[in-house]
C-alpha cells in the first residue's frame, strides 16, 4: 500500500454518457473488481465503446492525496489479481494463494495497474486455461506495451475525481476506431502468438501455481 500526493489526468469511456455522481459500480468480475475504471490512454476507452452511438469520452482530473493506493507492477502479481477479480480462482477457495489475493486489495481505495486490453485478454484466457505458462504470460507483457489504468474502488476515491471535459463521437469516428481496435487486437495476438510458441516448454501453467499454493 502506498500514498501519491499527486493530481494526474485520465480518461475515461461511457457507453450513454455518466449520470448522476461518480461511482464504483462496474460490473464485478472486472480486472481488479467493482469500480470506476480509468486509463492513462486517450485512445483505450475510446477503442471499448465505439460500436455505441451515444457513447462518451471524459476527461477527468483525479486528486491521488489522501488515497490508499495499490501499484501494481506488470507481471505474474497482476495475472493473478486479475484471475482472482474474474473468478478464475474459485476452485482454490479457501487455499492460502485465493486468499492472499482476496485480502491483496481489501483495504484499498485506488487500485493502479496495466490494463488487460483486446490483446492481453486473449493471451490472459490463454494462460487462465492452461494453454500457455507464466514465463509465456510475462513476456507477452513485456512486448505488448499495454496502457495503464487506474480504478476507484471506493466512494472516498470516486469524489477526488471531476470531470473536466466530456465528448461526443461522431459515426466516421467510431468506424475508424472500430478498425483501428481491430487492426490492433490482429497485430497484438500475432506477436503474442510468436512469444508463445518461443517459450511453450518454460515456466509454469496456471493451475500448477494454483495448486503449488494451496
């Protein structure tokens, strides 16, 4: 757990637009659970929510002072996280590694950490699903060169942040972003693919991990 005395710049994508106050309410079985998502990368948000019409990029300026704050480096830790936010860890309820990552972010108000886009969810299911091992796993972190994204996951986090600029997408827009999304995710899974097969006999599979910590 950490501190930043910090005010950083984010964006963040809406299907039909924010109504009412800022809140944590995604659905739960997100990357790091129930919460109000934010990215680093203009383009990211706008990738998700271009196959919407009333779709909205915001423009938010978040105060970090105050917060109790879990960064997450790039990494297996945050692999892991993430299975255990979508529910991927629940044949090892009660082990000591599902509860080590059920009491990880427990008391967090902010949690920071590379976001898993259309490339990295592809090669997460791979891994969640015992196609390819950790080492296969990291160096496709390392390659993909995934964006950041920051998520509020209490109502304390949610009101350090106001939004600062709001705005529409026009049809042109979202059909150039629909293909940009789609050229990126072909491009991303094809180096994943490569990275894959180089390290398909090193590392370790998800479920050996999930049992070696049991």
């Amino acid at each position: 757990m950490t501190y930043m005395d910090e005010t950083v710049t984010l964006y963040h994508g809406s299907k039909a637009g924010i109504r009412g106050a800022i809140a944590p309410i995604s659905r739960e079985r997100c990357d790091f659970g129930k919460g109000f998502y934010m990215g680093t990368d203009r383009m990211q948000p706008l990738t998700l929510i271009c196959n919407y019409p009333d779709a909205r990029l915001y423009t938010l300026s978040v105060d970090l002072s105050g917060l109790k704050i879990l960064d997450m480096e790039v990494g297996l830790d945050w692999a892991l996280l993430i299975a255990y936010n979508r529910g991927k860890m629940e044949s090892a309820r009660q082990s000591e590694i599902y509860t080590r990552y059920e009491k990880l972010s427990r008391d967090c108000d902010m949690i920071i950490g590379s976001i898993a886009d259309d490339r990295m969810f592809v090669v997460l299911d791979r891994f969640f699903n015992g196609e390819i091992t950790d080492l296969a796993l990291v160096n496709c972190l390392s390659a993909l060169n995934i964006g950041r994204q920051y998520v509020a996951v209490t109502e304390k986090a949610c009101r350090k942040i106001k939004i600062v600029g709001e705005q529409t997408i026009s049809g042109e827009d979202r059909r150039k972003l629909k293909e940009e999304s789609e050229a990126n995710r072909s491009r991303g899974i094809a180096a994943a693919d490569e990275i894959c097969r180089k390290y398909r006999r090193e590392g370790r599979f998800f479920d050996e991990i999930v049992k070696a910590g049991e």
